[in-house]
C-alpha cells in the first residue's frame, strides 16, 4: 500500500491544512516511509513473544476504595473569596 499525493490532499483537506506542493510531496515520501516500516514490522516472527497489557512493568499505585464523608456547605465555601449563602459568587463572563 502506498499513499498518493492526492491521498495526501484529501487528508490535508480533511484537517484544514493548506499545503504547497512541496510539503505535500514531503508527506507522502515521509508517510510512505512509515508504511513500508510497519510492513516491515509485520513481517517479523513474533510466534515466541509473549502478549502485553502494557509495555513496561510498572505499576500505578491505588488506594483503597473507600467512601468518605463530602465536605459540609460551610467547609467548602470557607476559603472562597467571595461567597453568597449557599453559592461561590464569580465574575460575569458572559455579557
């Protein structure tokens, strides 16, 4: 398989690029290098490599799940800068 130039283009196109020629020649050299890599790659045995979930060993640490308790209506709006009874009050943004 190999990409066209007008390949090229259409996925320029696609994502709103405007290319020269140039740049769109150099695109299809680099993305036709790339394919021939991973037919390359499909062509290697890998019959003796074990599956992966991930590519390295390490491990995200996790907590325990645990309901807590939510922080009651005065701890939260404590530290607001500005705060009406029951709301954290902010500038307008929409006008």
């Amino acid at each position: 398989m190999s990409v066209s130039n007008k390949d090229v283009l259409y996925m320029a196109d696609l994502a709103r690029l405007r290319l020269t020629d140039e740049e769109a020649n150099g695109l299809q050299k680099d993305m036709n290098n790339i394919l021939d890599y991973m037919e390359l790659l499909g062509q290697l045995d890998t019959s003796e490599v074990p599956p992966l979930e991930h590519v390295t060993e390490l491990t995200a640490p996790l907590r325990e799940d645990k309901a807590k308790t939510p922080v009651d209506h005065e701890e939260a709006l404590k530290n607001a800068p500005d705060a009406d009874s029951d709301y954290f009050r902010v500038p307008r943004v929409i006008e």
